[in-house]
C-alpha cells in the first residue's frame, strides 16, 4: 500500500516503521526539530522484541498538500488531538473536487476526532482507531522507545460495503507485522472504552509523576483511578453507548495486570508540550453536564494539574 502517516511521535513511527519495513511506501509527515533531523538521519525503533532501524520519506504538512494524492491508499492520523480540526481542514482542501480519496484512520487519544474529520472529508473515508497495550514515546530525535503486546482496533463510524472491504485488506496488513488487529462494529464505544482507561490514568500519572502500576495498585491512589474511570463511564451515557458498570470494573482490573506505563502526557508534561487535557478530561466533563451533574474527580484532578502546569510553563 502507499501510505502517509501524519505525525512522527511514538505511535506514528511505531506504525510507520513496521510497514514500512514489510515494503510498504510510507511517506511520513513531521515538523520543527523532528523534520530537520529526520531529513538527514535514520529513524529508530526499538522495543524489547525488536529494532528497526530506517531511512524515512518525510515531509512537512506544506509540502504534502503540493503532492499528488491519487495513488495514496490510506492516510494514518496521529497527531495531538488538538491538531485534528487544523489537519481536517488542509486535508478537505487537498481532496476538494475529488471523488478519488484515500482513507483516513485516527489513531489518536480522544472519542471526537473520527467526528472532526467527517465534517471536512466524506464520512465514509473516515476511520476510527486506537491502540492498546503499547507505550510508544520519542526519548530523542529519530529514537522510539516502545513496550508491550500491541492491540490495534479498527472501525469505520459509517460502514458501508466499500469500506468494509478496505478494512479487511488493512487488517491483513497489519497482521503481518508483530501487533493483532481487531475489527469492530461499534467503534465509538471503542473509543469510549479506551478514554474511561485514559481518564483513569492520564491526568492523574502527569500530576502525581507516578507510572499507572503505580497507582492502581495503591490502596488509596487506587480508589482515586477507579473514581476517574466511573465518571467517565457515566459521561458516556450521554450518547447511550450501553457500557455497563462490570466493564468499567474488569477493565478496572485488566489494568493492574497491564505493564505499568508512563502516559503520553506525562511525557508531555516533562517536556513543556499541551497537554490533551481538554479531549480526555474535558470531555468527560463535558458529556457529565449534558445529563446534568457534575464529574468531581476529573475535575478536580485536571484542574489542579492545568494550574500547576500553567504557572511552571510561565514561571
């Protein structure tokens, strides 16, 4: 397949590099320090299984837009949720007067960003995805470090018989690397599933500066994670998503068996970046309001760790 990942951070280059070593075109799409040093040198990626190590194709968002798309097959999104809507936009100019499109799998933090997509490019094309059981981070220019049994969970929001056959050709694609790919017909609760993990988890690791094992077997941490993880769950039911309070419960336990890892955005944290707080937190507060109460542990958890954030970043 030709393929174009946008966004060369833990989890695009990790799924960049495996295909692109099965001999897949793979045209990444990188910016700043990343770009320039990608320009001149390998990109590697190492994890306790394997290591790759590769010249890549990269170019900027500018430059992409100038190419000619015809012969992409699908396009991979993983940048920072808060980039989606800017991403969306420059790509429906890019495809605009086409009925020839590639298509586009999100595979970002975040339930909306499959939604975001559809309102700029044809519903249809748009993907949902997400990764589980994978910690993938930059440690420095052109080094992933990545760990775990990788889980890939595709599924378009709008099936139809022609996306359908795209998937299972992705799928069989995927497969030939060392991750499993699973399919699904209900990918926003997916999607769901996987923020009532990251609520738990994400904002609480970055304010305490703690690995999620950490805290989720913590007697009183513990109780703190399950709190985040149950609120989420009661935001998703806002959209009658039908996720039961045992699923909250054995992913709840799930987790503490999981390799204790170190979210994205305590990575970001460490290194001054944004941090998605608004599309995991915020978002489970927002739907929490829709039904008309309150999610006392998110917010609290998420306001406290934007304060301090905040004052460091201008201090």
């Amino acid at each position: 397949m030709n393929i174009v990942v946008i966004g060369v951070g833990g989890i695009g280059s990790f799924y960049g590099l495996l295909l692109q070593e099965k001999k897949h075109h793979v045209q990444f799409v990188s910016r700043g320090k990343t770009l320039e040093y990608l320009e001149n040198n390998t990109l590697l990626l190492s994890h306790p299984k394997y290591k790759i190590e590769e010249k890549v194709n990269v170019c900027s968002m500018q430059e992409l837009i100038q190419k000619d798309f015809s012969n992409i097959d699908v396009i991979f999104l993983t940048t920072k949720s808060m980039s989606t809507q800017k991403i969306a936009i420059e790509l429906s100019s890019w495809f605009q007067n086409s009925n020839n499109i590639p298509y586009i799998v999100s595979l970002q933090n975040g339930v909306e960003n499959e939604n975001i997509l559809a309102k700029h490019i044809k519903k249809e094309f748009v993907i949902g995805g997400l990764t589980r059981l994978i910690a993938a981070h930059i440690i420095k220019p052109g080094l992933v470090e990545a760990q775990g049994e990788v889980e890939t969970i595709l599924g378009a929001l709008f099936p139809n018989k022609e996306n359908e056959v795209f998937l299972n050709s992705l799928k069989t694609m995927l497969d030939a690397t060392p991750t499993k790919t699973i399919l699904s017909k209900n990918i926003l609760k997916e999607l769901w599933l996987k923020l009532i993990i990251n609520n738990g988890v994400s904002a609480s690791c970055a304010l305490l500066e703690e690995k999620s094992g950490v805290l989720i077997n913590n007697t009183k941490t513990s109780k703190l994670v399950y709190g985040l993880m149950k609120e989420a769950a009661l935001a998703s039911n806002a959209l009658a998503l039908g996720i039961k309070q045992k699923e909250v419960d054995d992913m709840f336990e799930l987790m503490k068996k999981f390799d204790s890892i170190k979210p994205s955005m305590w990575i970001d944290k460490n290194n001054n970046k944004d941090l998605e707080l608004e599309e995991i937190c915020g978002t489970v507060i927002k739907y929490c309001e829709i039904q008309g109460f309150d999610a006392p542990y998110t917010r609290s958890i998420s306001s406290v760790l934007e304060f301090l954030y905040e004052k460091s970043r201008v201090e």
